[in-house]
C-alpha cells in the first residue's frame, strides 16, 4: 500500500511543478477578447524628402503611393510605386495556445522608373504581439511572430537582401501562435491586457501599425472566434455603432506640435471627422527627437 500511495503522490506534484522545477498554481482558464483598433502613422512630416510617401487605409488594407524624387530637382520623378498591402485581421476571440492563420498580400504597380539612378522602393509587413498601448519609437516594431510551416519569419518583404521586384501580386501564408494570461508583454500599467500589431513600412521611410487591443476573460472560450477585429461592417445590429469611436494616434516632432503648421494638419483632420481627444507630451528629459502624441477620435463609420 505504501508504494502504491508514494506513486499517487509523485503524479499529482508533477502536475504542480513547472519546467523549472518550481511549483507553479495551475492558471485557469480564459481567452483573450478583442476591445479596440488603433492605427499609428510614422509623421509624413519625419519622412524624407526626395522619398515622399501617401497611405490610405480602408480596414485590413493600405494603399501607398511613393515616390524617389531627383536630389538636383525634387520635381522630377525618378520611380513611382502603387503599393497595395493586405493582411488578415485577428479574430475577435484569441484562444492561448491557438495559432492566428495570416496571409500577407502585395500588389505592386510601378508607373514610373527610370533605369539610372533604378530606384527601387518596396517595403515590408509583419504581425505580432506585444505590450498593450505601445508608446515611443516601440510602436513602429513590426512584430516578427509571424512563422511559415517550417519555421521561417513570416515577414512579407519582396526585395529582400537588395533584390530587385518586378510589378505584380506578391503573398505570404503564416501564423502566430497566441500567448497566455503570463506573458512578456504583461505590464503593470494595464494589466489583463496585450496588443496585437500588423505593421510594417514603406521604402524604409514611413511605417504604420495597426494595433488591435484585446482584454483577457477568465472562462471558457466561445466557439465562434468571431468575425475580423475591427470590422466595422459585420455588425448589422441596431444602433450598434451609437456610442462606439475609433481612434487615431500620430506622432508629431516637438519642433512641428505649434504654430500655423499644426492648424493646417489638425484642420485636415477635422475635415475628415476626426478631433482631438488628448495630446501626450514626452518627458521632460527627453532628447530633441522627442515627438508629442496626438489622440484623434471619431464616430465609427
């Protein structure tokens, strides 16, 4: 009976240890469940000059149109790029221990190119998590979660390693797997809360993230993982957008947050329906790189 009752007791401890050797409390169960998209822009105002670059976004899909102008002669345009990006948007319900399917899809126009200085502007787009309401250059991390079946970042990047893209449709099939409620992107200043970004950039000169927010829920998970985070349209019920904002932040360098240039942009902004919510100033130790944070909202459309 003895040896019987000492076998009982090594199996129940063994599923209190953890892969360290320490007890670990069992953590119980829960899902994470979508809350916001927020979208951040790399400041136009930042990018270079002779390399300008115009997003639009609609949902899980930006257009960009850049350009590589001459050094001598800014209106002479050496190469033109009608970029094309699209992603999968995450479901609204992230199970721990699933993996999110990601497709990455460029479609590439190229109107203009000159074969001397041959110009090439391309750029990239990856997805991952990471700390909840990113701020600082952090936000422009583009995730690196994304894994193909074997193994290999998922990062969507034609032109890689100086290669040379010619125009047409470009795609990459990957996954991420979820995190748990523990994870190294916990924070004390939101706990119970992580970020899941899709983002990249253009011609290494602007870049972009869309940032889904999502809240853990102790309990099962529902089956129905839901339809895209974000996705405005899939919610036909009345009155359901009543109430509901979607928000904007961008990144303006200490030297461009005052005067008539501020006006002008916050003026274009209103003409599109968005207003200022707040503005996050940088520390007071910050160095001359520092950008003020402008918080932009407006009824969902």
């Amino acid at each position: 009976m003895s040896r019987l009752f000492v076998f009982t007791l090594a199996v129940g401890l063994s599923l209190a240890v953890g892969g360290d050797g320490v007890a670990q409390p069992k953590e119980p169960p829960g899902y994470w469940k979508f809350v916001e998209a927020v979208r951040v822009e790399y400041p136009i105002e930042m990018v270079h000059k002779l390399y300008p670059v115009a997003f639009e976004f609609e949902g899980s899909k930006l257009t960009a149109v850049a350009k590589a102008l001459d050094g001598n002669n800014p209106k002479v345009i050496h190469t033109e790029e009608h970029q094309v990006w699209t992603w999968t948007a995450p479901p609204q319900i992230l199970v721990p221990g699933e993996k999110i399917p990601m497709t990455f899809e460029l479609k590439l126009e190229r109107p203009k190119f000159d074969k001397v200085p041959g110009v090439y502007i391309g750029g990239s787009l990856d997805a991952g998590f990471a700390p909840p309401k990113p701020t600082g250059s952090a936000v422009y991390h583009r995730g690196g979660d994304t894994r193909t079946e074997k193994g290999e970042r998922g990062v969507l990047w034609p032109g890689a390693g100086g290669k040379t893209f010619e125009p047409g449709t470009y795609t990459k099939e990957s996954t991420v797997a979820v995190p748990g409620r523990n994870n190294p992107w916990m924070v004390k200043e939101h706990p119970g809360q992580i970020s899941f970004r899709v983002g990249g950039g253009v011609g290494n000169t602007r870049q972009f993230n869309t940032i889904y927010e999502y809240k853990w829920v102790e309990g099962v998970a529902p089956a129905d993982r839901g339809g895209p985070a974000g996705d405005k349209s899939k919610d036909k019920s009345p009155g359901a957008n009543v109430g509901r904002w979607e928000y904007r932040v961008l990144n303006l360098p200490l030297d461009q947050a005052l005067g008539e240039r501020l006006e002008g942009r916050l003026t274009e902004l209103g003409n599109d329906g968005w207003e200022l919510a707040g503005v996050i100033l940088p520390p007071a130790a910050a160095g001359p790189q520092a950008a003020v944070r402008l918080v932009l909202k407006r009824p969902r459309r």
